[in-house]
C-alpha cells in the first residue's frame, strides 16, 4: 500500500476517499535522480499546501520509505487537475558548484569527501548531505585538475563515475542523508521472472550505434593567445606519432569507425593514451538492453521477495533462450495501478559479436544448445570477410611479383602469410563443425575449400622456390600463377 506526504501532512491513501490522486508513478534508475509524478484533482486540499522547491515529498510502500524529494514544477489543465513532477533528494547536488581545483594522491573517498564539503558550505542544512559508504578503493587516475565551473552531481558522475563505474546511492539514516559509492548493490531478488508466469511483454534490443573502431583521445587544451583555447593534448608523443588508437579486431568486424573522446583534466600524453585504451575497449561492444512488464509477486504475496532497484534478478525465458541474472537497472512504481509496475533489466554484451554473447549465455546456463542459423550465417559472414582479405593480398601478391623478379624470398615470406591465413581459417572452419551441427554440410564445404586454397597455396610456394634457378622461364611461371590465383578466388 502506497502513501504520500507532503511536509509530513499525509496527501494521498487508498484507504481515504477524501484525499485521492488521479495518477502516481515513481520512476527510479541506477545513478540518475528518482523522479516522481502525481496527479491531484481539482479542489484537493493538498494543491495549496505545495511548494515548488521547498516542500519535500515522500512517498511510502507499506511503511518503507520509498522516495524522498522535492516538487520541481506543476502544470494544471483546463479542469484545473494539477500534475506535479518532483526529483529525488539526489538532486540536492545541483544547488553547489564546484570550483577549480588540482587534486593529488586520489582516491574515490578522499575525492567524494572534498566535492561533498564544497557542497554542504553552500546549501541549506536540509540539502546537506554527508560521506557513506565508499566500496570503490582506487581511481584510474592519481591526480587531476577540475578546472570548471561546474555543479557538484554532474562533476561527481563525470569525473568520478562514468570513469571509474560504481553506482551512486542516497541513503536516509534518522535525518541525516549518506552517500553512498558502491561497487553494486549486494542483493539478488528471490524472486524469478519467468515466462508464462509472470512476464507480460518482453522486448530485447540490441545496438551497435556507439560502437567505436578507432578512437582519437584528446586530453586539456592548451592555453592559446587571448586567453582562448588553444589546441588540445594529444598521443602522438608516446604513440609512435599516431594521434590515434585501433582496435584491430573491431575492425576487421565492423570496419573503422573513427570518434573522439575528450578528457579535460587530462595533461601527461601517457595518461592520456591509458584512458584512451580503456575507454576503446568498451566502446567495441555492442549494448543489449531487455525490457520487460512483469508483474512483482509481492503484490500478491507479501512472503515473495519485491523487486528493487539495482537488484540482481534471474529471468528465464525459453522462446527468447534466456536463463542468467541481470540487475534492475530502472524500476517504475505505479501508486495507482501496481499491475502496471515496470522492471528494466540492462547489459552490456562483453563480446564483438552476438553469436559470441549468445555462446556467453550458454556458458552461465551450462548447457548445450544448437547454434541458431542466424548464428551461423554471423560466423560464415567472418569468414567470408576473413577470405576476402586473403584474396587482396593474393592480389596484390601480382603486382610484387612483377616487380620483385629476382626477389623471390620475400614473394615466398608473403605467401607464407596468405598461407597462414588460410590455414588459420580451416582451423575455425573445424571449430564451427564441433559447434554447429545443424549446417554441417555447410562448413563440410568451407573445410574442402580451404584445404584446396591451402593446396593450391603450397603450389604457388613450391613453384616460386625454382624462380632463382630458372629465370628464363619467370614469364610462364608467373602466368601460372595468376591462372592459380583465379581458381583460388573461384573456389573461395
């Protein structure tokens, strides 16, 4: 059963006709303000007692706080009903500013508790909020200089979080609020999502649009004349007079993708590649984020465990092949309608392709399913592209042969190569066989073919052994080549 108040004066209970709402919802959401929207009618008393910024509004789930915050706007229609939508006590954070300021000897403590000073020196002792629990232990960085004017959560998530992950949490104890940086939220839901029990709709989305190849790091600019910003801190010093950074087996996937990030406070080039190189590692991945309408069981049974934020949360789904944990990374709460309630559970896929991520779950579940044929068709495209690659260099192998005619150890050190290549794709062809038993005589094919491309690959070898003795007949052995060269590219 849900209560709100309003400055300690109750505003809504079921239980009473006299003070009802028309719609209530709690949006929650790890690392982000909780936001909380009510609707009134018109001539409830509680419209006239509300007040933007400085009423604080809670609302209650069976005695349990479960959002604490204050009203940001009100909007009336023309039947004079009233929405109110308030943000959560995290928010607090947005009425300090952070002035400049060069930092040594860092640690996620020593670094919350200065931001959380300079915030509680400006702000009323009711937004004040004070240092808890911090689980993180050590930043990717020592030393760092903020050098702007900016409020104290957004330099909090900026420099603090969305470098070093964690999640942030604001917890009431008595009246004071704590804090809170942690590594997760330590509790797993005893509860189970299940489908054809429990879910109402699933959706699963999977995006490749912030996937990153090649990532150019910038890091502070330089002071230029006038005071304008000159330009920025590169790598190119300490990465071989590169200014970029390459994911190679990214590439060979998705292509090269070029973006930037930008790290202000960053001055030491060294510095500057480290967070780069971190930074791309992640940017490679694909995202999938499942969305789900559950129905908590709580709600029908108060023994059931509910489901809160940050929660680690079995789902099984068989139709989806779906049996792992996955936290709650938002929960809505509908005060009117609870059936209505929304769970969303995110993650991130920590492999380049899906058939990866999809042979990551079957691990967690230990056990055995066939690959999907759109698993098969993402493999056989790899390896089609892999081909391809073989075929440029074979292509280009031309041009050198008719340039290199006395050379013939490097043309056979280049060959080497290609021959490798291919030998190396057999060997994933015979991989694929053991794991994918649906398109066995598929991969039965692109055995046969790489083995006759790496036949005929040792062919082109043993013939360009004899170019040194026979010179005269370089003409005619090159043209037997490239005859070579067309099956290969035929067979492939």
């Amino acid at each position: 059963m849900y209560q709100i108040f309003c400055d300690n004066s109750l505003l809504y209970d079921p239980r009473d006709e006299d003070i009802p709402i028309v719609s209530g919802k709690v949006d929650q959401e790890v690392n982000a303000t909780d936001i909380l929207t009510f609707t009134l009618p018109p001539m409830h008393r509680g419209i006239d007692m509300i007040r933007k910024l400085t009423s604080v509004v809670q609302v209650y789930d069976s005695g349990e706080l479960l959002y604490e915050g204050r009203v940001l706007d009100a909007k009336a229609d023309m039947y004079h009903t009233v929405t109110y939508t308030c943000e959560g006590t995290l928010a607090y954070l947005l009425d300090s500013i952070q002035r400049p300021k060069a930092y040594h000897d860092l640690t996620p403590a020593s670094y919350l508790s200065d931001k959380l000073t300079q915030h509680n020196s400006q702000v009323e002792a009711e937004k004040r909020i004070l240092l808890g629990t911090v689980e993180k232990q050590a930043m990717n960085y020592d030393a760092r200089e903020d050098n702007q004017y900016t409020n104290t959560l957004d330099t909090i998530m900026d420099k603090l979080v969305d470098s070093n992950g964690g999640y942030l949490r604001v917890r009431k104890q008595g009246d004071t609020r704590y804090l809170d940086y942690l590594e997760s939220y330590h509790r797993t839901s005893g509860q189970v999502i299940r489908f054809g029990e429990n879910i109402l709709e699933l959706t699963e989305h999977i995006s490749a649009e912030n996937v990153i190849t090649v990532l150019v790091p910038l890091g502070k600019a330089a002071e230029g004349e006038n005071g304008e910003s000159g330009k920025r801190l590169t790598i190119e010093s300490v990465n071989g007079g590169k200014d970029y950074l390459e994911d190679t087996e990214a590439v060979s996937l998705y292509g090269r993708i070029v973006g930037t990030q930008t790290w202000d406070d960053v001055t030491v080039p060294a510095n500057l590649k480290a967070k780069g190189q971190e930074y791309l590692a992640s940017a490679r991945n694909l995202t999938t984020t499942i969305e789900l309408t559950a129905i908590d069981l709580h709600l029908v049974d108060v023994d059931i465990d509910r489901i809160k934020l940050g929660d680690m949360l079995r789902v099984v789904s068989p139709p989806h092949k779906l049996d792992k944990y996955m936290m709650v990374s938002k929960r809505e709460y509908n005060l009117v309608n609870p059936q209505d309630d929304k769970i969303v559970l995110g993650d991130t896929i920590a492999a380049l392709t899906e058939r990866q991520a999809a042979l990551q779950k079957n691990v967690e579940k230990q056990k055995h399913f066939s690959a999907s044929v759109e698993e098969v068709r993402g493999s056989v495209s790899a390896l089609a592209g892999a081909v391809d690659s073989a075929k440029q260099d074979m292509s280009t192998l031309g041009g050198k042969v008719q340039t290199l005619e006395g050379n013939s150890s490097e043309v056979q050190k280049t060959l080497q190569g290609i021959h490798n290549s291919l030998t190396a794709q057999e060997e994933k062809i015979k991989g694929m066989r053991e794991d994918i038993q649906e398109d066995r005589d598929r991969l039965h094919a692109l055995e046969k073919a790489g083995q006759q491309a790496a036949e005929t690959t040792q062919g082109i070898l043993n013939r360009l052994g004899t170019l040194e003795e026979a010179k005269q007949d370089l003409e005619a052995k090159i043209q037997g080549i490239l005859n070579r060269l067309e099956a290969l590219e035929g067979g492939a």
